[in-house]
C-alpha cells in the first residue's frame, strides 16, 4: 500500500510509460476524483501492491508487467486491467495469423524475462534481437492473448469498437472503453480564431505527408495558409501551448497513416475541447458516436482542401459543428467517464 494511502480507499496501482506521461497523469488525477488511492510506477519497476493495476497503451515492453502479477500467488493477484490505445495489425489479416504471429512475437520478447540463463543468452543471438524490433502490433495483441490464457489479464478494454469485437468474435472478452477528454486538456481562452488551418503531429509516413502537402498546396493556391507543428518547420506542441495555439484555429486537419489508423480519436477528443473543428478523410468506425457532419468534418483526400475552404467561407457551419463536439467531448465522452468504465471491468471469477 501507498504510504500516502488512506484506510478503506481502494487503491490503483497506475504505470506510467515515462518520468513525464502526461496521460498517465490525466488518468491519475480522474481516478482520484472518483475516490481511488493512486499509487504511480515506472513500466520497467516493480509493481507495487494494490487492488488493481491498471495499464495502458502500451509505449513500451508490456509482458514485464503482467509476468510481475502473474507470478504471484493467486490469492494475493491484484486485478490487472489493460486500456489498448495503439490499435491492431492490418485487421484484413485472418485472425489465425494475428493470433499465431502475436504469440510468436509475444514468446519472442519474453525471452529476456526468463529465469533459465541460456533462454536469456538466446534473447541476444541473431535474429531475436532484430525481431524484437518489429512487429509491434503482433505484440500487443500477442501479450493480451498470453496474459488472458493465463488467468493473469482480468480485465481487456479497448478504444476503438472494431478492435474490441475482433478480440470478443474469437473467443477473448475485451470491451469498447471510449477515450475520453480530460478538462486540463481544454480551456475556453476567448483568443480570436486567427490561425485558419492547423496540422500538428508527427508525419509518418509518406502516404501521410504527401496528402498534408497536397491539402497545404491547394489551401495556399486560394490565399489560405496552415499552420505547422510538425516537428520539422515548428516544434511539437503539448499542454498549455497546444491549448492556447487550439484556442487561436478554426480548423485542424486529421491525415491517417494506414486505412485502418485509428488515430482521429486522440485527435479529436484534444482539440473539440477547444471549440475548434476537426477535418478528416473518412475512417473506420472505431467509434459509432463520432458522427461525421455532426462532430467533424469529412471528406475524401482529394476534396479536403474545398471542405476546408467551404467552412472557412461558412462561418455559423463552422461554428455550430464546433459547438456540438464540444458539448460531446465535454459532457459525455470524458475521460472520467471512461475511466470509471474502465476500472468497473467485470472480472472473471
């Protein structure tokens, strides 16, 4: 128990993915709020006791943490509720070969975890190590499958609908928790709207970049120009920057890297906080309650840059759909709310 623990609080042992993971903290701070004790650890520590440990994403090697509540004794395993935020190999893939190739991955990067001494030499042999450094979805998936075989993972939620009942069609009982918005995320700054377009975020790949290109040409050909925190031309933008830069746009452009990408929730839920309006190519419906004319804009890649352009010249429109999304993220789609979803998982008895 945390020494800052209060008597008859249940407590929530909570990873964080760096010594500054501003998600993590966000998470912490909504499991407070609905009464939990909060005790923070490093993916690559040891666990520390508690009712429940709760993971997300992941952002690094995940099987550690589930082999430390694996190994203990039945009676004193915490709950173990994992929150996958980093999607699924190419879902078109007969699920046979995800699951096969998933454990296979999952076997492969446990090796360095064995207690034998030659599996841990075999962890450093050609080809492991090259391996180990691909297939990250395979991963994922592989290490949900394991730890759920094992009796270790009681709990599996996911943020994207489609994810979810891929895993609950073959026999694995994961559930759809939303992401949420989280009100440090957002502020109403009443800054006039003097930036039009925004890209923020990384590129990719060159599929991604082409399209931001592309939008950003045709935008320029009619007087518009976009803003960009891609890390190249500007930096990166987080917290109380991001917020008063969201408070500054009209419009923010979404670009996916594959076709199945699911990125657009984290996307949306960051900037429809801030009255601003998110413009998308369409996507898969990972989340039902996005609707597109309602919440966003969509449009094909090709006719982006005249959806921009269209909502740029049609104010109330602009307007009225910004109002609507915040009113979603902000009253019904928060991350409290998924966070007391999540940490309600049913688990198995």
């Amino acid at each position: 128990m945390s020494p800052n623990s209060r008597p008859g609080r249940p407590t929530v042992a909570l990873i964080k993915w760096a010594a500054a993971d501003g998600i993590s903290e966000a998470i912490g701070l909504e499991l407070a709020g609905l009464g939990y004790d909060v005790i923070p650890f490093q993916h690559d520590q040891p666990v520390p006791a508690a009712a429940t440990v709760l993971t997300f994403a992941p952002h690094g090697r995940w099987w550690p943490v589930a082999l430390q509540v694996g190994r203990l004794p039945a009676g004193d395993r915490p709950a173990l509720i994992h929150w996958g935020t980093e999607g699924f190999p190419d879902p078109r893939t007969p699920w046979p070969l995800i699951a096969g190739l998933g454990r296979a991955r999952s076997w492969l990067d446990a090796l360095s975890d064995r207690p034998a001494a030659w599996q841990r030499r075999l962890a450093r042999l050609p080809p492991v190590p090259a391996l180990n450094r691909g297939l990250f979805r395979f991963r994922y998936v592989g290490d949900n499958l394991r730890a759920m075989r094992r009796g270790w993972l009681t709990g599996l939620a996911d943020v994207s609908e489609w994810y979810a009942r891929l895993y609950r069609k073959n026999g694995y009982p994961a559930q759809f928790v939303p992401w949420g918005t989280a009100p440090t995320w957002h502020a109403d700054l009443k800054l006039e709207r003097d930036i039009d377009v925004l890209w923020m975020g990384k590129r990719r790949n060159g599929r991604r970049s082409d399209l931001i290109d592309r939008v950003r040409r045709e935008l320029a050909q009619h007087g518009v120009n976009m803003y960009m925190a891609d890390g190249v031309e500007r930096p990166f933008i987080f917290g109380e920057e991001r917020t008063r830069l969201l408070n500054r746009t009209k419009l923010t452009l979404n670009v996916k890297t594959r076709w199945f990408n699911s990125g657009f929730t984290f996307r949306f839920h960051t900037v429809a906080g801030n009255r601003c309006v998110v413009v998308s190519e369409p996507f898969l419906p990972h989340v039902s309650r996005y609707q597109a004319g309602e919440h966003y804009a969509e449009a094909p890649p090709e006719e982006l840059a005249q959806r921009i352009l269209y909502l740029l010249a049609h104010d109330d429109e602009r307007r009225a759909l910004a109002e609507r999304a915040y009113q979603l993220v902000t009253t019904e789609m928060t991350l409290r709310e998924s966070v007391r979803k999540l940490i309600a998982l049913p688990v198995p008895a």
